[in-house]
C-alpha cells in the first residue's frame, strides 16, 4: 500500500507540485516524519548514486551552488553549508543532520537537482523511491541502498 508520504514524495519527484502540496497539507505528524524520513531515505540513495565517501569537496560545492542557483527561488532558503553537510552525512562522513525544517527544505532542493542532473526514468525513480523506504525502514546505517546497475555509475564532477 502507497501511504500519503510516499505518494507526496514520488508526486514531487514527478514534478506534481499541487498534488504534492495538498497532500502535505493533510498530513498528521506521523505522516510527516514518515516523509522526512522517506526524504532523507531518498537523498541518502540519490547521494551515493553521484557522489564517493572521500572525494573531492569541490564537485559537492559545484553541485549545492547549482542546485540552489535552479531550486531556492530566493537565494535565501537553502544554506550552503547545511546542504553540503547533508550530503557528506549521506556518505557516512559527518554526522546525521536534525530533520528540522531548514533540513527538509535543503534535502528536497538538493534531491530535486541530483534527480534532474541524473535524468531519472520513472521506473529509475521508481526505485530510487522503493530503496528509500527500505533506508528509512533500516535506518540505512552503511548499507550501499543504490540500485544494482547504479552502484559502478559514481560521478565525482
């Protein structure tokens, strides 16, 4: 069965913003840290599809700027140093960041940007959404949550 937070997640990552944003509206509590843990789920796969533990921090600097240059419409609703530390947490190289709102604003701006750089099938997408709920259900604690054929496609532009 597809719960409210898993439809308005794949609802966004299908660019069905009114759809996505009504369902957030009637969301209780629980929904709403089942979808910031399915968010966070989706970010930590979306992450380790593009980018490596250890690698230079400059394709991440790259990639935060652009993300925010096409998604944070004000300049002002993502900070870059947030964004970066979330995705060196998706790698297992800084500490988990607290799911507040400045947090759930980053990751969905940043899992939007790594979405449309990859150019994401729906069934890519699809699967992206499924290994989420399983690393949100798991607590992904290290374990490589990427698609098989995903695992030896890591970009370090």
């Amino acid at each position: 069965m597809v719960t409210d937070p898993h439809a308005a997640l794949r609802g966004l990552l299908a660019g069905r913003l009114h759809g996505h944003e009504r369902r957030l509206r009637r969301f209780s509590e629980t929904d709403w840290r089942r979808y910031a843990d399915l968010l966070a789920g989706a970010l930590l796969v979306a992450v380790r599809r593009r980018f490596v533990a250890g690698q230079d921090r400059a394709p991440v600097i790259r990639f935060v700027a652009s993300a925010r240059e096409r998604y944070d419409a004000t300049g002002c609703d993502v900070d870059p140093a947030l964004a970066e530390a979330l995705v060196w947490a998706a790698l297992g190289e800084r500490p988990p960041v607290p799911d507040d709102a400045p947090a759930i604003v980053a990751r969905t701006v940043l899992l939007l940007g790594l979405l449309e750089d990859e150019g994401c099938s729906d069934r890519e997408r699809d699967d992206i959404l499924a290994a989420a709920a399983q690393a949100a259900d798991n607590g992904a604690h290290g374990v490589d949550e990427r698609p098989a054929d995903a695992r030896d496609q890591r970009d370090t532009r």
